[in-house]
C-alpha cells in the first residue's frame, strides 16, 4: 500500500453535491462542489487536496465535450491520484470514456464517485461512505480508471448501475 500525499479533485456536479429546494419540487445542484469542505472539515485526511471543477450538471446531461474536459484535467492533474465527483446515471459511462481518451501510460489512479442521496440536507446518505471508501483505496490500487460506489470497485468498462436496486454491479 502506497502513501498519499496529495489528491487531485475533479468536480461535475450531480447528486452528491445537490441540495433539496422544496420551493423547486426537488433537489438542485449547487452552484460549487462543497465536496472538497466536507472532506477537509469531517474526514480530516493526511494528505493534500486541490479541486478542479468543471462543471455542476445532473450527469444525464453530460456530453463527450464535456467528457473531453474531465479527461483533460485528469491529464493536467499534479499527482498520481484523481478522486472525480460525479453523478450516478452516466457515472459508468464517463469512467469507460477516460479509460479510452486518458493516454495508456498515464499512471493515474483515477476514481469516480457519487451518490444516489446528497451529501448535505439528508441523513442517511450513502454519499460520505462512498467518499471514505473512494479515498481509502488510492493506495490499494494499480494505474486506472474505476467506480467506487456501494463498498465495491469496479474497473472502468466493467460496471453497470442497476438504478431499480439502486446499487453499482458487475456487467
């Protein structure tokens, strides 16, 4: 298991970073990811963060331009370790994106997480497991790209959402 001395963020937006309106008949994605506060105030981690934010979208509503833009960030990220916020619906597809754009020598470990409930505003939410889950395993895995989500990892290309059990599964 390897140290951590620093890790990049890359936000996009989606359900973790949301907050529930009633005024809007439900929830709306910030304006800013409150991710990267969240992590330094309650999860305290020994290592540096800096946060890269791309944009604050429903994930649905992601494009390949967009897409384009994440990877790039990874790319330009300082470190080996890139922890990417992002929403659960199209969460599977921009990880086997990255695992095609991002150069075959990158030596990047990449994650992308979420949540199905928001990190603020509602108790219980999976969205503060799955970030301490995402971040413990930096150290534990090899160069790539991959999901973590519901207390599993899953290589890019190789996971699927099943939104009816609400959960992250093998292909």
């Amino acid at each position: 298991m390897q140290a951590i001395d620093a890790i990049s963020i890359v936000a996009t937006g989606g359900t973790i970073d949301s907050v529930f309106h009633p005024q809007s008949e439900g929830k709306v994605i910030s304006s800013s990811s409150g991710v990267p506060d969240y992590l330094r105030d309650f999860i305290k981690p020994p290592f540096s963060m800096r946060c890269t934010q791309i944009c604050m979208l429903d994930s649905k509503l992601l494009t390949d331009e967009i897409r384009t833009q994440i990877a790039e960030a990874v790319i330009a990220s300082i470190g080996p370790y890139v922890l990417i916020l992002h929403g659960t619906d199209t969460m599977a597809v921009t990880a086997a994106f990255l695992d095609q754009y991002l150069p075959k020598n990158h030596n990047k470990t990449v994650i992308l997480t979420g949540s199905m409930i928001p990190l603020e505003g509602f108790l219980p939410s999976d969205a503060a497991f799955n970030l301490g889950f995402a971040m413990g395993r930096f150290g534990a895995l090899e160069a790539g790209v991959y999901v973590c989500m519901n207390a599993a990892t899953f290589r890019a290309g190789t996971v699927v959402k099943n939104a009816e059990a609400g959960r992250f599964e093998v292909l």
